[in-house]
C-alpha cells in the first residue's frame, strides 16, 4: 500500500504586501507583453513630446536591444527621476477641485505606466535634454534602471535637445515570459507593424526603423493637409493604394471621419489593409469590420476586403480609451452613431466613384501582354459549329435599345462577305464606325465585339474593353434597388405557375422570406415539403432559369445565416437576381445596344465593378498602346 501525500492545509495565510518589484513585474505583463508593446509605448512618449523625427533600431526582433532617439522636448535631471516612477506623468493636469479628468484625454499617453514597467523587466537607459527656449538646462543628464533598480541621474552628452531611450535584454528579470516570445523574425514584423500605424497616424512626423542594421522603413515628414497623409499612406500601404484611393470626409453629431478607401475593384483576401485612428490613436476595433463590411456588401464577395484607412475625431467625452493598460481598444458612447458614421461616408464616396475602377486592373492586362514573334499564328479561335445565339432579354432589349428587324441575317451576311461560313467565322466582329469618341461620354464609342462576350469601344485617348455581363449584373442590381426603396419591383406573371423541388431545409429557408421575395418581384408559396411553386418573377429579368435562381437563392440564404439584418440579406438576394436576370456572355449586340450599355455604365453608379467586386471594364491609354509595339 503506498503512502499518500499529506493533503494541502486550507487554513487562510495572512495577507501581505507585495514589495515593489514584484509589483511592477505584475504589471509589466499588462502593459509589455512583446518588444513591439516597447517600441509603441515610447514613440507614442516622442510624440506626445512634441517631436517631428523618430528614429528606432533593434536587433534580434527587439529582445536584445531596442533604441529610440527623438527630437522632441526632452526632460531634465528631475524630471527623468519622476519618468521611471509609476504613475507619474507629465500627460493630466488637476482640474479646479483638485480632481483628474480622466475622461478628457488629449495625449497618447497618461496612464505613467510604461517606463516604470520596461525598468522593471528589462535594463533602461534614458539620456535627455531639455529645450533651453522652454526653460531647459543646457545640460544633458542620463539614467539606468534595471530590474526596477534605479541609479542617481548623471551629466551625459547628447547633441541638440530630445530623448535616447535604450533598451536591452528584454525580460531578463521575468524568464517565464522570455520564453513565451516567438522567433525574432516574427517580433521583428510585430515591431515593423506597430511602428507603420503610428506612423500613418503622425502623417507630419519622420519615422526610421532599422533591424539589426538593415533598415526597414524610412519615411521623410509629409505636409500637413489632405495630400501629404494619402502620400504617406501610399508610402505604407502601397503605392497603388494612392492611385485607387477614394477621399472620405463626413461629420456628425460632433464626430467627423476622414481618410481614404480603395475603390472596390482595388481588393484583397485578407483584411489586412483596414486601419482606424480614433483621435490620432491608432485602435483595433470590431466597429470597423462591421462598418467596412456594410459598406461594400453592395460590390464585394464575401471572401474579399477592400483597403481602408479612417480617422474618426470626435469629443474625448464620447469615447473612452482608458479600457486596457495597452491603450488599443476604446469604447464609444454612442457606438450605433459611429457605425452609421463610418457607413455613410464610405457609401458617399463610393456614389461619388461613379463607374471609376481599379488602376490595377489595366495595369495587370498591360503586364500580360506581349509583343508576338512574327509568323506564330494569330491565335483566332473559330465559332464553335452549330452556334446560334441565346433568345435576347426582353428587359435588356427595352432598356438600351429597341431590336433591328432582321439583325440575325444582317450579322451573317457580314459573315459571309470575305467567303466564310459559320464554322469558321471569326469570333471578333467589328461594327460600322459610328459617333466619334468625345470627352463626354469616357467610356468610348463601341467599335466591335469579341467573343460575343466583350464590347471593344475607343475613347478620347485610349481604348476600353467591356465585360457585357458584369457590366449588365450591376445596372440590372442598381435598378432592382432603386426599386425595392420605391417600394415594389414590377413583376410578370407566368402563364403556368413552376414548381421547384428543394431539400426540407432549403424550402423552411425561404417560406419566412416569401413576403420578402414578392417585394422583389419574385412571387412563390409553399408546395408541399419540400418544394415551392413560382407563380411571377421581376419583370426586368425578362426570361430567367428560374430553378437556378431559386436554388441560388436557397443557398445564398444557407451562407448568409441569420446574423444579418433583413436589408442586408435582401440586397443579397438582388444580387443573385441580377446575375440570373444579366445579358449572357455569348449573346450577339449590334452597335446600338452597345453603346446604350456604356452610355447607361456612365450613368449609373459603381457601374466599374459587378455585384462580386470583378471589374466591368478594363481602359488601356494609347500611351501604354504605343509602348507595346514599340511607338514609343
């Protein structure tokens, strides 16, 4: 029989005061939890100090050295003894009773956590000079701390006025946290990361960052104003962000939001690229991704996410930044109001867009493209044998142009003049030359058709080619929303009711959205179990495969879930309608209706993109034309 252990006494210990140290390294894990919480915490420090140049270096991701130099208002012998202390700082100032506002923060700093916590986990050094025009000694005076033991202040050399801040061997007083650090590349991205969103904050401030000697980052002070924050977020971002960047300004209620948001063609996989600045803080808030995702529902799959960056100013009374030690999470007083904000503007500059897209759209043809060796095969692909184009959309026929009589022969005998016959017609048509391009209408005159699919038209300086389906889905969408705010979308009944075989799950999906899909014009009622009968569908969508539709509808509803708001899964639902309801890739236009589609694409907005964020058009400039066969 082995002896078992003697159970733990729980009879209550006394309580006891925790010496200094070990308070400070309790807290220190609050505050710096990576080197990158380091470097922020002291350049947020430069900046509240006034200064215009940053420079930090590190070295092995920050866990053995990190150095931040800055020409701000530096500190003198007294004031770096009160810089090391917890909870002292230079950032509140008592009010009338004596009383500190803690609710009306300017600053990036105020809590005087981060020094006393660096000092307590790691060896500080701090050299600085004060400003001799703000009543600073002309002497310079430095100290250490290291593992929370502080040394007297000494004279030190330092050239100009600012502040040194050096820290080595991160965590050597706390090793268990030491080792829950991940590789120095990894920290090293952490820090880069950390210092680019103050740096896209401090538009007006020079930023330098080096690692291990190499240097990462190097951004010169922008002007104040509009132009030099996009010019430094282009610097951050990418310079294509510059290029597709839509200007957003909006106030409310006191807030304002200002800023950049790519246009929707502009897009990527992750939301890597989504920044917000809340009174010049840079802050990570779910505010954003639900605002960004509002925004664009109307122009992008749910798998991609545009590039933003906004900065909300609003009274420090309606927002509270004193949530965590760390400083980058808020909580806003009126977060629905904000939310509205940040939509709103984002949708106005989005309307204002028009049918403008992506930069990197035609950027990416132009890099495809090639001069082709002479003598290899032009590459034109015969019309497939037995092709007849599909039965034309009412809708479409009445929305842009009436039908020519006789169209269908017209087009064959084209065909025919240079000896051809259906089988090896070329899949490039070309039309009579019509109206001249002019600089009213920048889409162009269309000047042919390829693959019955894409609409080549020639603008003022350059060439635009169309995708006739995409660009349709979305003119179809914006008119079934249009619509829908007016109330009802006319629809057309069928002369034999169809019935739709569905699973149980899919049929119960729809039936609490039947009023709802009547709104759309698209009347059904429950069959049975698992079935509906489609009684009318949206006149606009002329002939529609309506099993296809109605399954699409069924699972779109599956991956929406009910999380979203009825607006939301309704606009969805308009979007799969249009795609159904859309002129075919394969259908034949003749020039009119051509052109009608890109009059209707100027007119309408966010025409540059379709429902799931493709571009409708691709512009190539005659410049870029030129370059390609060597004109230039």
């Amino acid at each position: 029989m082995t002896n078992r252990a003697e159970p733990v006494s729980k009879s209550p210990s006394r309580i006891r005061r925790l010496p200094p140290g070990a308070v400070n390294r309790i807290a220190a894990g609050e505050v710096i939890e990576r080197p990158a919480a380091v470097v922020k915490e002291i350049v947020e420090n430069a900046i509240d100090a006034g200064a215009t140049r940053i420079d930090i270096e590190i070295e092995h991701g920050g866990k053995s050295r990190i150095t931040i130099i800055d020409d701000g208002c530096g500190m003198g012998d007294e004031d770096l003894i009160l810089a090391v202390e917890r909870h002292a700082t230079s950032k509140l100032t008592p009010g009338a009773g004596g009383d500190y506002d803690l609710m009306n923060i300017a600053t990036m700093g105020f809590r005087g956590e981060a020094l006393p916590s660096i000092g307590a986990v790691a060896r500080l050094s701090i050299t600085s000079r004060a400003k001799v025009e703000t009543g600073g000694a002309p002497d310079a005076w430095s100290l250490s701390v290291e593992g929370g033991a502080m040394t007297e202040p000494q004279p030190a050399a330092f050239g100009g006025h600012g502040t040194r801040i050096e820290v080595r061997d991160l965590f050597y007083a706390t090793p268990a946290r030491l080792k829950f650090l991940k590789s120095d590349q990894a920290e090293t991205t952490a820090v880069g990361e950390a210092v680019r969103r103050l740096a896209m904050a401090r538009h007006e401030i020079a930023f330098t960052l080096a690692s291990g000697g190499r240097k990462m980052l190097n951004l010169p002070a922008e002007a104040p104003g509009e132009a030099g924050r996009l010019k430094r977020l282009a610097a951050i971002m990418g310079r294509e962000f510059g290029d597709n960047a839509l200007a957003i300004n909006a106030e409310r209620d006191g807030a304002r939001v200002t800023g950049f948001a790519g246009l929707p063609t502009y897009n990527r996989g992750l939301p890597d690229k989504q920044f917000l600045f809340v009174n010049g803080r840079p802050v990570r808030d779910k505010l954003i991704v639900g605002a960004i995702r509002g925004a664009y529902a109307d122009f992008l799959a749910r798998d991609r996410h545009p590039a933003v960056a906004l900065f909300l100013d609003l009274p420090a009374e309606m927002v509270d930044i004193n949530v965590h030690p760390a400083k980058t999470e808020v909580r806003f007083r009126d977060a629905g109001g904000v939310r509205g904000l940040l939509i709103g503007a984002l949708r106005h500059a989005l309307a204002e867009a028009g049918h403008r897209a992506s930069t990197t759209v035609s950027s990416y043809a132009l890099g495809r493209m090639a001069p082709q060796t002479p003598g290899l095969s032009s590459g034109v692909t015969p019309m497939r044998p037995g092709y007849a184009p599909p039965r034309p959309n009412p809708y479409f026929r009445e929305a842009f142009a009436p039908s020519v009589e006789g169209q269908g022969l017209e087009d064959r005998q084209r065909g025919f003049e240079g000896g051809l016959d259906s089988v090896g017609a070329p899949s490039a048509r070309v039309e009579a030359v019509s109206d001249a391009p002019d600089s009213e209408h920048p889409l162009g005159a269309a000047r042919g058709q390829l693959h019955e699919t894409y609409i080549v038209a020639q603008t003022p300086d350059g060439l635009v080619i169309v995708d006739q389906h995409a660009a349709h889905e979305r003119l179809v969408y914006e008119k079934m929303k249009t619509a829908l705010d007016g109330g009802k979308v006319p629809s057309q009944g069928l002369l034999l009711p169809e019935i739709v075989d569905l699973t149980t799950d899919e049929a119960n999906r729809l039936e609490p959205l039947l009023d709802d899909f009547a709104s759309l014009g698209l009347v059904m009622e429950r069959f049975g179990d698992d079935a509906v009968m489609v009684r009318e569908t949206p006149a606009m969508l002329g002939e529609v495969n309506i099993k296809g539709l109605v399954q699409s509808l069924a699972d779109d509803l599956s991956s929406l879930g009910q999380g979203l708001a009825l607006k939301e899964r309704l606009e969805e639902v308009c979007s799969s309608m249009a795609c159904h309801g859309s002129v075919r890739s394969g259908r034949r236009l003749n020039v009119e209706e051509m052109n009608a589609l890109l009059r209707q694409m100027e007119a309408t907005p966010h025409s540059g993109q379709c429902n799931h964020g493709r571009p409708t058009y691709v512009e190539l400039k005659l410049a870029d034309i030129e370059r390609l066969f060597g004109r230039r």
